[in-house]
C-alpha cells in the first residue's frame, strides 16, 4: 500500500480513470460490434448507418486517449471497405 499522502491520491485517481476508459472502451467495442453484425448480416445500409454511428465514438477514443489514432484510422479504413465490399 501507499505511504504517502500523494501516492494514496494517486491510486483514487488512477481507479477512477480505469474505470471512466474501461467503460469508454465497452462503448466504443459495443458500436464496434453493430457494424460487425451489421455487415456479418449482408445489409448494405444497416452497415453503412452502423458505420456513420461508430465513426465519431472511435474518434472520441482518440481524443480521450484511449485508443491510439493508428490503431482507429485502421479499423475504420478496414471497415469500410468490407462495407464497400458488400454491395
């Protein structure tokens, strides 16, 4: 355990950061998980529109520092060519 005032601080910090990005992260997995089946279920539109949602959420993923920008421009970009791919 911590011996010092500020050490004690800094794990009430980091627990509450951990859970504010694990639940960040369950968001951006769960629209992540509609695109998926969106695209697994063959609709052109359903896809796209799931894609339009989950675009934004990744990208806030990005800002909250969450997710690395590489990591979520190549989701995306892989996304949405197997969306293109569907038509």
């Amino acid at each position: 355990m911590a011996n010092h005032k500020s050490a004690e601080k800094r794990i009430r910090q980091t627990e509450r950061r951990t859970a504010l990005n694990r639940s960040r992260v369950s968001r951006i997995r769960t629209f992540l998980k509609k695109v998926e089946v969106a695209i697994a279920s063959g609709d052109k539109a359903a896809a796209t529109a799931a894609f339009v949602l989950a675009q934004p959420e990744l990208m806030r993923g990005t800002t909250k520092g969450v997710l690395h920008k590489n990591t979520v421009s190549r989701k995306l970009s892989r996304l949405s060519s197997r969306i293109k791919a569907l038509g």
